[in-house]
C-alpha cells in the first residue's frame, strides 16, 4: 500500500498525472481518497476533485492508454482483469508507468489537498470475460415515429441507477430507444445488453465533459472512446468530432446554455449533426437555447446553407429524474441505430414531454404538396401555403406558430381532452419556415409557460437551407 499526498493551489492544471510503479504479478490495483473541503466565502466555488485513471500505454490525449474516469462520484475504485468499478474497464494490470489523473473540477482560494491510497494486491490474474453488447436493431413497426432518449447516466458514471433499472423505466415511459451517454468513460457499453430487447435498441455513447461544455457522442460503435482533455482555446475538439463520426456516431452538443461550471457549449456547432435544445425540466436555460437555436435557423435561411436540428433528452441521473421527460420523436425507416440516426440527423422529429403527447405538423400547398417535419415545401414565394398541427396529451396547453420573424400565431388552449387542431395560412414570401411550440399555462403573466413540446421547422420555398 502507498500514499500519495500533495496539494493543488488555485489555478492548477485542468488535469494533474500521479505516476503508479505497477510491477509484474499484480492482479488488482486499488485506489481510494480524499481531498480536504475548508469553507468559501459566499460565490466563491469549494473544492471539487474528480479522478481516473490511464494504464503503462501512456496519457496522451486520444487514450489509448485509458481504463477509467468516475469523476467526482467515487471515493474509491478497483480494476481487475475480470472485473472493475463501474466507470473502470477491466483487463489486464501490465507491467510499468500507470498513471492516476485527477482533475481539480474547482479549487478554493485556500488549496485543494488530498491523499490517495494505492494497494496491489499480487495474485493469478482472474479471466477476462469478452464483451457482449446490445444488437444494433430491435423489432420496429417499419416506417414510423419512434421515441427515445438519448441523455443518460447509470452507476457507470455519476447516475445512481443500474442499467437494468433505467431500462425498465424506459420502457414505462413509452420509449423504443435511448442512447448510453456516461461522463468520460465507454466502460458502460458492455453492461447493457441485458437490458435491450426486441421492444428497447439501446445506442451506445458517451457524455464528453469537457471544461467548456458537454457534447453526446450519440450511437458510437461498441467500445468506442472519446478524450475529453481539451478546451476551446485548444482547438482540438474538430479532432474528437471526427472520432465520433468516424465510429458511427452524431455529435450532439447537450445543455449549451446550462449554468453550471464548465457545462455551457463553447465550441461552436460546425462539426454537430444536432443541439439538445430541451434537456431534462423546462428551465430558463431551456428557454435561452430554444431561442438561440432559433436564430440559428434564421442564419441557415439567410445563409442558404444546412440547418442544425434539435432534440430533448432526460439527462436522468437518479430518482426523482424522470427517464423519458422529455423525449425525442423520429420518424425512422425501422428501429435500427442507423435510421434512428438518420431520421435525427435529417430533423424528422419533434420533442415532447412525455408518451403522452403526440403531433401530426404538414405544411401543404395549393396543388397538395405536402411537406412534414425538417422538410421542404417547394413552392413559390406567392404561392398559397396552410400549415396544420394536430395534437394529443397537451391538455389547456397553447399552440405558438413560430416563423424566421417571431410568433404570429398563438392559439386559444387546447381542451381538457389536449386533443386539437390548430390551421394557419401564410406563403413563402411571409415564411421561410415554420415550426410549432405546445405551451403550459403560466401565471407570469407575458412570459410564455414552459414546453410541452415542440417540432423541428418545415421550411416553405425554393432553396437549399433545409438539405442536410
């Protein structure tokens, strides 16, 4: 057993190394420790220390060498060839250099001190036991609208729940996917395959969290890692971008407007194939990405260039978390990951709060055109133009119709029933798109009340903003 104790003043590095001498014959490697916490003054953010771990192939940023990230949620962690902690891939403990990473997440203006704990237990090493992940399909219905979520943490991270347990709350919640997505770690994607079913395909991904904002790398291909080491200023995350890409995934920035420390997206969204727009209950941080992705799609239009689609997801961590509030709505050739993918790539989808809440949105012209959900209704600018939402499960909420020039329809509420439909004529000249909004009451008087859901845009015209 060794200690290792030091202290980290503020300004440290975002990530500090503390090489571990393992010898040959070391069948366990185990780490435990603390870091003191002396009270802040009011504003002033206490210290908050978060750990890993990179084994004798090194902790160059592409990580190869990595065997685990739990970040601030254990005190304690093990690896073994057969078994390791949740958030630690097991396997086998080579001889040389390994390396503890600690992050200093936030440090108080007095220091930040800690103790690790290192123990090697000698032994035969146990079996290696081959992963075993979820099929890349599940029996779908063809052609049809599928939910999921895609923003979820399970023990493997920082969630306190087990895949199996957040399983079944998917599928109480209606859903027919979500989407794996642990802070900093793969070390989940061989634990859900029991949980998967004709009923549940469950992507495989990762929450990268990095110090300028969270990204899903959304439906990677099994065992896939991506870094999360860098910063903006580093320009390094276009490299981990095509990482995700070219292991099959989307790049999702998640929450860009969260208030947290290190939680809003800073790198911009050339390399994203869609924005988490809603995540988890409707906040004000909600609200300001709904209307910055907006006039993200006014810059699309006036640009004549693709647009970024939107989704909503849980980010459920642990009770009360509700997995499935909100969801995401595709409309996907099958419940397969890759027209999934594609049906979110294109923006074929709609976000809602819950199972509950269903919506038909067309915009159709005079010849009986019809375009739906992240189409185009090619028309020409004069040319005559109805758009139709029809709704279920939002009972008393209002509909909005929102164009590139603001609100100009707000509807009566719906009935107790939430069933109803809501038509409004407009033209190509009047609207580049359209895009609808379900809202609750609200007792604030001019400020709107919080989603129940809301559409990727149709957009209306001749032009390329809406090809992806």
């Amino acid at each position: 057993m060794r200690t290792i104790r030091g202290t980290l003043p503020p300004g440290s590095p975002d990530y500090v190394y503390i090489p571990v001498e393992v010898p040959a014959g070391v069948a366990e490697l185990k780490v435990s420790y603390t870091y003191g916490r002396p009270p802040v003054p009011p504003g002033i953010p206490g210290n908050a220390l978060d750990i890993g771990l990179f084994d004798e192939r090194g902790t160059e940023l592409g990580g190869e060498g990595f065997r685990g990230w739990s970040g601030g949620a254990r005190t304690e962690f093990f690896v073994r060839a057969d078994e390791a902690t949740p958030g630690y891939l097991p396997g086998p403990l080579r001889e040389g250099t390994w390396h503890l990473v600690l992050g200093p997440y936030t440090v108080a203006p007095q220091g930040l001190d800690y103790e690790l704990t290192v123990t090697l237990t000698h032994g035969e090493p146990g079996n290696a036991v081959p992963p075993v992940y979820p099929p890349a399909r599940a029996r779908g219905r063809g052609r049809a609208w599928y939910r999921g979520d895609c923003h979820l943490h399970s023990w493997h991270s920082d969630g306190r729940r087990t895949p199996a347990e957040i399983a079944a709350l998917a599928r109480a919640a209606g859903l027919d996917f979500i989407n794996t997505s642990e802070h900093n770690t793969n070390a989940a994607h061989a634990h859900w395959a029991a949980a998967a079913g004709d009923d549940l395909l469950i992507l495989l991904g990762e929450e990268v969290t990095t110090r300028n904002g969270h990204v899903l790398a959304l439906g990677t291909d099994p065992g896939t890692f991506v870094d999360w080491r860098y910063r903006a200023r580093d320009n390094r995350f276009g490299r981990f971008a095509r990482r995700i890409h070219r292991a099959g995934g989307l790049v999702v920035p998640a929450h860009p407007h969260a208030t947290c420390v290190g939680c809003a997206w800073k790198f911009g969204f050339a390399e994203a194939d869609a924005v988490e727009v809603w995540n988890g209950p409707y906040t004000p941080d909600d609200e300001v990405a709904l209307a910055t992705w907006d006039a993200q799609l006014v810059t699309a239009v006036r640009e004549g260039r693709g647009w970024l689609p939107a989704m909503g997801n849980s980010d459920a961590h642990r009770d009360p978390d509700v997995v499935g509030m909100p969801q995401t709505v595709v409309l996907a050739d099958d419940l397969t990951r890759e027209a999934v993918q594609e049906g979110l790539r294109a923006g074929h989808s709609y976000v809602a709060e819950s199972k509950n809440v269903a919506l038909t949105f067309t915009a159709t012209g005079e010849d009986g055109q019809r375009a739906g959900i992240g189409e185009r209704l090619e028309a020409d600018p004069d040319t005559p133009v109805t758009v139709r939402l029809e709704a279920s499960g939002a009972p008393r909420c209002t509909v909005r119709l929102v164009t590139d020039q603001g609100v100009l329809l707000t509807s009566d509420p719906l009935p107790v029933t939430g069933s109803g439909a809501v038509e409004w004529r407009t033209t190509p000249a009047y609207a580049a798109y359209v895009r609808a909004e379900l809202r609750h009451e609200t007792a604030l008087g001019p400020l709107p009340g919080s989603l129940a859901a809301f559409t990727n845009p149709v957009f209306l015209g001749r032009g390329p903003a809406a090809d992806r």
